[in-house]
C-alpha cells in the first residue's frame, strides 16, 4: 500500500474539516509504525507549503481519555504553529466535531533525547509549564477510530490555545494541580495532573522515549502538550469554555 496516498488523504481531509472512513476499514493490515510513517509524511506536507513544526503532543495519557475513546495506549501526534490560537476563539470553520480538553504543556529551552531519559532532566530542559486547552477533532466519522486510525491522524491534534503566564517548572506540585472545567457556566469536568501517567513529567519522559525508538528527539523551544487531564467536551458555535487552574488561573475559550 502507497502510505504517500494515504497521507494526502489523511492532510486533505484534515485540512477541509471533512470526515472520512477509518483507514484500517479498507486496510486492516496497516501497522502502528506505518500509521506513525503517514502521520509524518502529512506534516511534512503542510511544512513543504509553509507551515511550521512546533511540538509534540502526548495523547491518551490519562484513564479518562482512554476510557472515552477506547484506545489504552499512549500515542503522540505533531503541533504545526498554524494549530496555535492567538486568541481566547475558537472557530469552528474547518473543524468536524470539536473537542476541548484541559493540559499542561511544557516548553523546552534544552533538547531532550534518549531512551533513559530521567524526571531531572526534563526538569532542567524545562524553561516553563504552562496551562492550555486543546482543541481534538477527529477526522473520522462519529470520533471512533483504532489505534492505528487516530495515530495516522496525528493523533486528532486541531488546536491548542495556552495560557500567557508561564510557571517555573518548579513553581507548583503539577500531579497536585487541581481543574474544574466549566461549559457554559457549569461544571463538566473535574481532574489533577495526576491523572496524567501519575505525574505529568512521565509523560514527557515517555514521549521522550518513544521519539528516541525512531531516532527522533526534542528541540530547544518546543511545546509539548502532555495529554487531556479529563475527557474532551464537544463544542458548538455559541459554548463558552472554562477551565480553571488551582492557583495558576483560568483559561476561557469562545467558540464561533
Ligand atoms: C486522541 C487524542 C487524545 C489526549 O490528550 O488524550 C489526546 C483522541 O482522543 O481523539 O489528545
Ligand atoms: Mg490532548
């Protein structure tokens, strides 16, 4: 199979914000290395027309998440600076069926490789940890997919919106840091970064590792987001979405 062609599927359905059928429905033999393959040849798609290659995210790193799309393992997807909202909007254009879900995301100022990577070290590469939102859209049909299907669709990344103050990454307890997600005034969901693989810092370690499989690593000044601390909330034009960090704030998103 033409995993090329797959990958122009996978990048034009993404950019038109339309659904298509799981991949693995028309080729059940598709593996977890070739659907991370066609991940990477459709961001190298959108970085040959201009875009440009941020981060990494963590995805299905928490139970929550897992449960909810019922995939139990962690994947990693790629953050492309078109994905970054400037602003607390959210558009819906381009998007199948939105998603938001509270993280946090560590910005590097050190590059991490290796397969043994240690906490200490993530902490030193560390320049902040910041609260975000992510948006996820699926781009298959009724946001059900294998492992293989939302890893080829890097990992249904779409957006992700962070907050302005950053925190030194030894500034809080981050497994400790408690959300409340509210969705038009009321509450929706409630976690602490240790629904995050115990502690948010493994799931840099374990993002860390994965990449070092492929002999791929971290740069200095990448975003990484490490995964939804509860289950994503579907949005619709006219929802407003807050998320409220135990003593680092609150994140609201409007969405139009
Ligand atoms: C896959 C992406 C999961 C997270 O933070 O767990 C993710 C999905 O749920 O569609 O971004
Ligand atoms: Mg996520």
């Amino acid at each position: 199979m033409d995993l090329e062609s797959l990958a122009r599927r996978v990048s034009e359905h993404q950019r038109k914000g339309l659904a298509m059928k799981k991949l693995t429905l028309e080729y059940p033999e598709l593996t977890v290395e070739q659907a991370y393959r066609i991940q990477a040849l459709s961001v190298e798609r959108s970085v040959a027309e201009g875009d440009r290659f941020v981060g990494w995210k963590m995805g299905l790193t928490s139970r929550a998440k897992q449960v909810s799309v019922g995939v139990d393992e962690p994947i990693y997807g790629r953050l492309l600076a078109s994905m970054e909202l400037r602003e607390s909007l959210l558009s819906v254009g381009g998007l199948v069926h939105p998603r938001v879900e509270p993280e946090l995301a560590f910005v590097l100022k050190e590059g991490l490789h290796g397969e043994s990577v240690t906490p200490r070290e993530v902490w030193r590469a560390t320049e902040c940890v910041v609260p975000a939102l992510e948006v996820i859209d699926s781009r298959y049909e009724n946001f059900s997919f294998t492992l293989v299907d939302v890893v080829a669709d890097n990992a249904s990344s779409a957006r992700f919106y962070l907050g302005e103050q950053g925190f030194s990454p030894y500034g809080a307890r981050w497994d400790e840091v408690g959300v409340v997600m509210r969705k038009n005034g009321e509450v929706v969901q409630t976690g602490a970064g240790a629904a995050v693989l115990g502690h948010p810092v493994r799931s840099v370690m374990m993002l860390t590792r994965m990449l070092a499989r492929e002999g791929l690593g971290l740069e200095p000044g990448m975003v990484v987001l490490t995964g939804g601390i509860t289950e994503a909330v579907p949005v619709q034009p006219g929802d407003a979405v807050e998320v409220s960090y135990e003593g680092l704030g609150s994140l609201e998103l409007r969405v139009g």
